[in-house]
C-alpha cells in the first residue's frame, strides 16, 4: 500500500523567477513576484513521487494579519484545478522520481504584499499532512495587460519602473537645471521599508484586513503611500519645512536620493526624517511607487499656482515700490512645483480618463481629511472636468489659474491686472531613456491664449462655481472667498485683459546684462517703452527681494527709483545694479531674487507693474570615472569642485552616492575652501550591480547647501 505523500523540501525557484518577473534587482534570495504572471516552484517529497490519482495538493496562500476568503487575502486552490472558485492558479508542470515542479500564478487583481505559501495533501486513504513552504512577495505587474498598471512600451517600463536615477527639473522657467536624483528602489530593504510603511498607515492602523484587501487597487495604494510621504497625519516619512532653519535636520537641497531617507526612517522607528520640500517628496514617492511596480514619473511644473479657495484666482499684492507682500490668504505661485504621475487604469471614472494620474505628497491641503492629494487623471485636467475625482480642481489650479495682481496702498486694494497665461509652464520631465527634458505641458492643458484653453477654464469655473463634484474631491475646494470687490466677482466668466483700461500704452520689463552667478554683482537693465504717440513722464520704483520657492517673499533688500520721460513711440533703458555684497546676506537657499517695477504716470492713476525672478547659479562639480567599470572589481572615482565664491566657505562636506556603486552613502569632510579655491579628491569604490548607473554629488558650506554633480557610466560584468 502506497504511504502518504510528504514533503521533506520546498525550492522556491527565487532566484530563476525573479530574473523572469524583474525582481532580481531586489533580490535572488527572497521569492518576489509580480500579479497575473506564473512562477514556479518544485517540491521534494521524502518517500515517493507524486501520484495524480491518488494524491489531492491544495494550495493556501495568506496576506496580512486577519487573512479573509471573503476579502480575497486569503486564497485556497487544487492542484490542476483551472478555472475553479478561486482566482489563484496551481498547474502541475514537471514530475520527477521524488518531485514534482508546480506552475503558480497570482490573479492580476491581486493584493500586493507579504505572502504565506502553505500546502494541504491529502493521499488515496484520507490522511493529511500541512506544511509551510515559505514567504512571497507580491507585486504590480505593468508587463501584464490584465494588471490595471500594464504599461504597453517596453522603454517606458523601463524608465518608469526600472530606472533607479533621474533628474529633477528645478530653478526656473527661465532657467530650468536638471537636479541628478538617486531612486534606489531596488536597493537593499528597501522592499522592505515599502511594505512598512503601508502597514504604518491610518488605514492599516484603524482597520488593517480592509486595508490588505484594498491593496490590490493601485488607486487605494498610491493615495496610502501618497499620505504616508509627509508626516501631517501620520508617522509618514518625511517632515515638511519652508521655515529656512533647518538646524536640528537636513537642508532639504542637500539630499541627493531616497534611499538615505527610506533607511533613517527605518531605522528611527518610522519616526520621520527632517526635512523634505516638494522635490523631496515626489522623489521618494517615485521610490517607493516604482519598487511596489506602479509606473511612475517626477513631473516638475513652474510657476505653480496655489490656490486655497478653490476660485481659480490667485492673488498677488504689492506695495507702492513694488514690492510682494506676503498673502494672508496664502494664494501663491511656487517658482516650481513637484509632483508625480503614475500610470494606472482608472475603472471609477469615465472610459477614457486612465492613464497618468497626478499624486502629489507635499502637504498643501487635505483630501478626505488627510493630507494628500489625487489620483488625478491628466487628461480630466486637461479637459477642464475638475467633478472627477481625486482633488482634480486643486491640480487644475496648479497648472491652469489666472494670476490676479493688487496694490495695496492707504488701506485700499487697486486691481493692477489679471494674467491669464502666467500659471503651469513648461511642466517637465526626464525623457525616455535619455538624459533630455521632456516638456509635457501639453498633456495638461491647451495652448495659453488658445480659444479652447479658455473654453476649458470656464467650464472648469462653472462646475466649481455650481459645485457638482463626482466622489470625493478636496475638502476645501468649494470657494470660500467673500465676494467684496467692485470692480468684478472672481466668479465671473469674464477674463479681463492685462489692465482694466482700455489699450496698454507703456511698457516696462527687465533684461539681464550679464549671467546671474553666485558671487558676482547683478548688472540688468529695466527698458521702457512709449507705444503712444503722446509724451510718457514715468515715475518707477524699483526693488529686489528673495524668494522661497514656494513664492513666499523675504524682505526687500535694493530700493530705487527711476523718472524717465518717454516721447512717443520712445524705448529708453536704465541700467541697475545689485552688489553681491548686498544680496548675498539675504539670499535664501533656493537662490532666488524677485525684481520689480511699479510705475505710474504723473497724468493718470493707472500703474504699470513688471517683475522678474532671477535664479543664481554655481559652478557644478566634475566627475571623472578613471578606468572601466566592472563589477566586483575596484574604480577609482575623481571629483573635482570649488569655491564660488570670493571669501572662504567653512565646514565644507561633500556626499557622493549612487545605487549599485556605493553600498551606502560616502560622506568626505573637506573643512574650508579659500576663495575661488578648486579641489580634486579621489574616492575607491567596488560596483555591485552592472549596466547603466549613476554617481550624484553634492557639496555643502556654510555658505552654499546644494553645489551638485552627476557622472553616468556603465558597469560591465566581470570577463
């Protein structure tokens, strides 16, 4: 009489499997796999093989802390029993004497997570015997055109997932700088620390077995992690802060990765890591979205509107020298703005508005009481159906309000004008496998100017202003704005043109004479021009200011005043100057300088308002690779930086860091730089991991936080 069948040894293929489902990146150790795709693993019996008739294996499989067949985190399925109650697929594929290969497949609905794979055997003559074979992960799987994140482009699958560095659009529209940025998502527990931090969330906190369920829906998923980036709410990952003191933290602008954020949050306790800005917290969402296999991308959008009444009006306000006054509606329009897409079907919406969604971490306002925001499909915000959800107004305002600029003076408020096209340009990303920028605006709205962009924007106005809203959108979208001003409601459809009087007669704008370089003097020109045919007797105030680059103003620092007298049809210039010497104590660590006119003719009340942001710029650091890069074997790496400035600069660090080169981050404490001072220093290292790879540096001071560098190189494998 045959004896029951056991199993003495359980191969769970890990390192055959990942390879297939690209997993092996993570690791060729532990079995991770993605949904709607088989992997296999062979069983080892100790007495005999298996028998077809006589032997009944039943698959269990378990996710989370209160496993539910109702909930689909708990699965239970036969052997060779395709198509039966259960979604989960076990197929029988090779046998040997003693063994017997098996053929897995998650559904491609499937919860991803931590996975118990355990096995029930029932022989010819009733006994049973249940073992546990071993631990799982699960994750989305965009090669798979049943998963609702398939992604059908091979290179996008591989910059959107694969892809572990990039670059960060930062600076501004007129000075747009590549910021080299170290995802790290396959790097070592970082799988790990993903998966904490789901189970660190609200949700799992306050009902952990829905939340499992729900882990199947990448539309669940990424408003969790989303929320879980900041720390408003939560033990999330990242503080914000825009206070400009960051001694008990990290400067934002020195952080040139997230696997150094993932890991110290780790390793505190999920106590959360200081500080982060918006870059920040798009760059480690992209971690963390990328290594669960959600597609995703850092879109960098400039002159981002904030808009915290849900009008579609953000207002601006000057004083009588032109300077911005800080807004204590706290309307603003960040110099730049960064947030991400992921790429997911969206079946709660409309067909046809699938595809990129907009996520963004940085805590601006709250959604269904947390601070996140979307998914929001691109293509509704394009199309002005801000009534789809998640928070699709606020993301349209971000891209497509109008500017609104007052002067305050004597107590009263003086419209100066309404910009239509200053808000969302050049909305930015890193092109496909290319180190380019590729601009996006397009996605996002209707040429500015054009009639149907206008279309859009009345139609998205008329849905907020009747309040028609589909689902949940953001609490506070619904206007809030009393609606005291004479001159016209910011509820109507009308669009006034640049000023409220009929034709624009004199102009004002500003020209840079020479580079904005960190450390030199700022030489520009303010040109004037009379388009009448009468004489213009201007007076202009000049001033400069710093900016943060979430549009929050310092205070004034350069003041003049300019009387030119134009003759019809007339240009004149007035040269202008800001010493170093008087910029450099007020410069903020974004490096941005606000100069503006208000002019004003002595025969009419109108005034005439011109600004331009001036982002200064460093010197980059050089990488030289010296030598071939090979696995396992040593590289030698030059770096080669200096001293901007003309003083010295103190407590000079350089970090330098870069997935599969470095096991973790180097850090090389140079002390003090003379000034205009350039230093080489050499570094060893031994790559891990072959193929395309990048080093990202950055140099701090007491004086500067974020002089960086990048290096692209390409490892080989070992001949």
């Amino acid at each position: 009489m045959a004896q029951g069948l056991e199993v003495a040894l359980t191969d769970l293929r890990s390192s055959w499997n990942n390879v297939y489902h690209h997993t092996d990146d993570i690791s060729v150790d532990h079995l991770l796999v993605r949904r709607g795709q088989a992997f296999s693993i062979i069983l080892y019996f100790r007495n005999r093989g298996f028998q077809p008739g006589l032997d009944n294996i039943i698959f269990v499989v378990e996710t989370g802390p209160l496993p539910d067949l109702a909930k689909g985190t708990r699965a239970v399925f036969s052997l060779g029993n395709h198509g039966g109650p259960s979604p989960w697929i076990a197929l029988p594929e090779t046998p040997g004497p003693t063994s017997l290969e098996v053929s897995l497949c998650a559904p491609p609905m499937a919860a991803v997570g931590r996975y118990l794979l355990k096995v029930h055997i029932t022989s010819f003559q009733g006994s049973v015997t249940a073992y546990k074979l071993g631990e799982f992960i699960v994750l989305f799987n965009p090669w798979c055109p049943g998963d609702a994140v398939y992604l059908d482009s091979e290179p996008q699958r591989q910059e959107y997932v694969v892809n572990d560095y990039g670059f960060i659009y930062q600076g501004s529209k007129n000075w747009i700088r590549p910021c080299p940025w170290n995802y790290g998502q396959f790097e070592e527990n970082i799988i790990d620390i993903c998966l904490e931090l789901l189970d660190k969330s609200l949700n799992f906190q306050i009902d952990p077995a829905t939340d499992c369920a729900l882990r199947g829906s990448p539309v669940y998923v990424s408003r969790v992690v989303c929320a879980m980036i900041n720390s408003n709410d939560d033990n999330g990952v990242l503080n914000g802060n825009w206070s400009e003191n960051y001694v008990d933290g990290v400067n934002p602008a020195e952080w040139t990765g997230s696997v150094a954020i993932l890991k110290q949050w780790h390793a505190a306790g999920c106590q959360p890591v200081r500080y982060g800005q918006c870059w920040v917290f798009a760059a480690v969402m992209c971690t963390v979205m990328r290594c669960l296999g959600i597609p995703t991308r850092v879109i960098t959008n400039f002159d981002s509107g904030h808009d915290t009444d849900g009008n579609l009006i953000i207002d601006e306000y000057y004083d009588n020298t032109g300077r911005i006054l800080e807004n204590k509606k706290k309307d603003t329009v960040w110099n730049f703005h960064v947030w991400n897409e992921c790429w997911m079907a969206r079946k709660d919406l409309p067909p046809g508005y699938g595809g990129w969604q907009v996520l963004d971490a940085t805590p601006q306002e709250t959604s269904n009481g947390l601070y996140c925001c979307g998914p929001a499909s691109v293509r509704a915000i394009k199309e002005g159906e801000v009534d789809l959800k998640y928070d699709t107004p606020f993301v349209f305002s971000m891209v497509n309000a109008d500017c609104m600029s007052w002067l305050v003076y004597g107590g009263k408020e003086q419209k100066l004008h309404q910009d239509t096209t200053s808000v969302g340009n050049f909305i930015s990303t890193k092109s496909i496998q290319s180190d380019e920028r590729d601009d996006v605006t397009e996605s996002y709205k209707y040429g500015e100017g054009s009639p149907q962009e206008r279309l859009v924007f009345q139609k998205a106005l008329q849905k907020l202003k009747s309040g028609r809203f589909q689902g949940t959108c953001r609490a506070d979208s619904q206007p809030s704005r009393p609606m005291s001003r004479s001159w016209n409601s910011p509820w109507s459809l009308d669009t006034p043109s640049l000023r409220p009087s009929d034709v624009v007669q004199v102009s004002l704008k500003f020209e840079l004479l020479d580079p904005p370089n960190m450390g030199q003097d700022i030489n520009f020109v303010l040109m004037a021009l009379n388009m009448s045919s009468q004489i213009k007797d201007l007076k202009v105030n000049l001033s400069a200011q710093s900016l943060l680059h979430d549009g929050s103003p310092l205070p004034t620092f350069w003041q003049d005043t300019a009387f030119l007298v134009l003759s019809p049809e007339e240009e004149r210039t007035y040269p202008c100057k800001i010493p170093y010497t008087q910029y450099s104590q007020y410069l903020s660590t974004d490096k941005l300088i606000r100069i503006s006119a208000l002019g004003e003719e002595k025969s009419s009340p109108e005034k005439i308002l011109a600004n331009k942001i001036v982002t200064l710029t460093y010197p980059g650091i050089t990488i030289n690779v010296l030598g071939a890069a090979v696995v396992n074997q040593p590289l030698a790496i030059q770096v080669i930086f200096s001293n901007p400035l003309s003083e010295p600069v103190e407590d000079c660090v350089l970090t330098l860091e870069g997935s599969g080169l470095f096991k973790k981050q180097q850090r090389v404490l140079i002390g003090v730089l003379k000034p205009h001072h350039r230093a080489t220093i050499t570094l060893k290292t031994v790559p891990f991991k072959s193929g395309p790879r990048q080093i990202q540096a950055n140099l701090r001071s007491n004086k500067f936080k974020d002089i960086k560098g990048y290096r692209n190189i390409n490892v080989d494998f070992a001949l």
